[in-house]
C-alpha cells in the first residue's frame, strides 16, 4: 500500500509532468507495488522463529517490494514438500532434513542459513544426572518414530561411543515426550533445543541438554529455502526475500525483548500458538545462540561453509540413505548471503548476551 500511495501523491502534485518523468523514477522498486509471496514455517510460531514476523513487522520485506504471507507449518518434511511442489514459494526448514529430499528427488535449495548449529539433542531433567552420553545407559529414552533425533540416534551412539543395548528405547507420540519426561516415566527424550528447552527456561524447571553438534555432530539446522528454478528465474526476488528476513535476524540479536513483542502481536491469530511471553523470549534467546558461527564476522549474515554442508550430507547418507547423493554446492547457495552484518561491537553485544545459551 505504501507504494500506491506513494504513486498517487506524486501524480497529484505534479500532474501530467509525471508522463514524462526519467525512466529511473518511474521503474523505482519505491513505487512498484509490492511482490506477494507466501512462506511456510517448520511448526507453529515460536520464538525460533520471531525474527520472520520482526522482518514482516518493521517493513524489512515491504521497503524490498514484497509482502510476505507467513504460515505455520506441520514439520521440516512437510515444509519442504510444500515448497517443492510450489504450494508455498519459500520455507524455513532444517537443512539436514531438507538435503535428505533433495537427494532423494525434490527441486529444492538453501538461500540462506539462519542456525548454523543443529539444535538436535537428548534432553533430561537436571536431577536425573544424565549429563553425559554414557549416562544413558540403563536408562529410558523417549523418541518419536520418524524425528530426525531418532532417525540419527545410530550416530550418537557411534560418536559417543556409548552401548546402545544398554538405553532402553521408548517411542512416544510428539504430544507425550515432555509430559513423559516431567512425570518421570522416562529419563530422557529426543529433543530439539529451540522448541523443548524453552518450556523448561519458562516454567524455572532445571534441565541438561547434550546437544549433537558437541559430540562430533555437526550440521546446519534452521535454513531458508526455494525452488532451484526460482533462484535462476527470480534471483532479485530471492535476494529481496533473504536480506529482509536477515535483517529481522539482525533484529532480533540485537532487540529480542522487542522481538518478542512484536511476535505477541503478531502470532494471535495462529491456532495453539504460545501466548507466554517467557516462553517466547527463551526461544528467540536460543535461537540467536545457535545462529552464531565464527566466519560470519567476516561473510555477513547467511553464508554457509562448503566443509560443513558436506559434512550434513554425509551423516545424511550414512545414517538415512538417499536416492542419489548430490555433490554439495548442488545444494547451497551463498549467491544472496553476506548483504545483512552486523559491526564488530554489536557481534561482542550479541555473543555477550547469549552465552549463557550457546552450549
């Protein structure tokens, strides 16, 4: 709406001397009317995902001529699908489950890394004093059948180095993980750290997290992605797309008490989307924290590492099987990263500020 208005302020002031204004002027991004895109999330809203509605919010994606239609999503595979099949024209999704569909056939590709660091893990209560993975043993481990915590839980097991037959196995429904583990019927679920460990943040219930990435795991988690043919036919749409969500990234490292406000705000009319602001708040916290990694000082905000884009895929093969592996710059794409970064004062704020969080 800016720009019609824009449009007709212009018209009215100078009239018929608008026909013969310079080129550059009337072709301006200002005054074209705006780009409507639509983009999938993962789940429902949470505070992993506050610096899209931030970026929605602030005009980030408005002042780039787009306006983006944000949805909740019903899990990464379901996202991705989404978007492949182009019933959504973009998506948040977790990269690994992300490069496990593309190997196995869907058009898809990275634009950008949000976490750099997978937020999958084994969370328990504190005073279970699993605090190690050779804790597990003799103990019971809630999972879901078809999680990617589950699906990589044979390399946990070869990382750590622990005995498997020793941990008992309990798949559980999604719903009954975390009402499982408080009611102490089992010692341990599949986690993952962004969406579980602000539960406990919010409800002051002390808990350990070993997170995968610390055990020799790593991979990307939290990416946004599009069509392959998309970033061929529309790059300056992709590019407008990624730098406003990165700038609500930016946003929300810096100002996450604003983050969180806004996401309030914006969140009421998803259905079961969390109106506890603590809540909240932990997960923007959290998410900053894993959307920290040492290159990006001197890259900018979305740029992926080749080494570790190719160590994702190689658990994915190993651990999941894919159709046909693909090489791992078929799967990225840095072409629209490093516009969006932050000073080197505000990168001390931020590290500062969530260190508490970045285990």
């Amino acid at each position: 709406m800016q720009g019609i208005i824009s449009r007709r302020t212009f018209a009215a002031g100078l009239g018929a001397a608008a026909i013969t204004a310079p080129a550059f002027l009337r072709s301006s991004r200002a005054l074209a009317a705006p780009a409507k895109v639509s983009f999938c999330l993962p789940w429902i809203p949470h505070g992993g995902y506050a610096f899209l509605f931030a970026a929605k919010k602030l005009g980030f994606w408005g002042n780039r001529a787009l306006e983006v239609q944000v949805d909740r999503g019903f899990g990464s595979g379901e996202t991705c699908k989404r978007v492949a099949l182009g019933q959504y024209d973009y998506g948040l999704a977790d990269f690994a489950t992300m490069v496990k569909l593309a190997d196995d056939g869907l058009p898809l590709a990275c634009i950008g890394m949000v976490a750099h660091v997978s937020q999958l893990g084994i969370l328990s209560l504190k005073e279970s004093d699993i605090s190690e993975p050779k804790d597990l043993e003799g103990k019971t481990l809630g999972t879901t059948a078809g999680s990617a915590d589950y699906a990589l839980w044979p390399a946990f097991v070869a990382a750590t180095g622990i005995d498997a037959e020793k941990v008992k196995i309990n798949i559980v429904g999604p719903e009954l993980r975390l009402r499982l583990l408080t009611e102490k019927q089992i010692d341990a679920i599949g986690s993952v750290y962004g969406s579980d460990a602000p539960i406990f943040l919010s409800r002051g219930i002390p808990y350990s997290l070993m997170l995968h990435a610390k055990y020799g795991l790593e991979m990307y988690s939290n990416a946004i992605i599009t069509q392959k043919e998309r970033i061929q036919k529309n790059p300056e749409q992709c590019q407008a797309l990624v730098d406003g969500a990165l700038e609500g990234l930016k946003y929300s490292f810096l100002e996450p008490d604003k983050t969180t406000d806004i996401h309030l705000d914006m969140v009421k009319e998803y259905e079961n989307a969390s109106s506890d602001r603590n809540f909240i708040r932990y997960g923007v916290l959290i998410n900053t924290a894993t959307s920290l990694a040492p290159y990006l000082e001197q890259t900018g905000l979305g740029h992926m590492e080749d080494r570790l884009v190719a160590a994702t895929q190689d658990k994915i093969v190993k651990y999941l099987g894919v159709k046909a592996a693909q090489a791992p710059g078929d799967l990225y794409t840095n072409r629209f990263a490093g516009k969006v970064t932050l000073t080197p004062a505000e990168w001390k704020a931020v590290r500062e500020s969530v260190k508490e969080y970045a285990l």
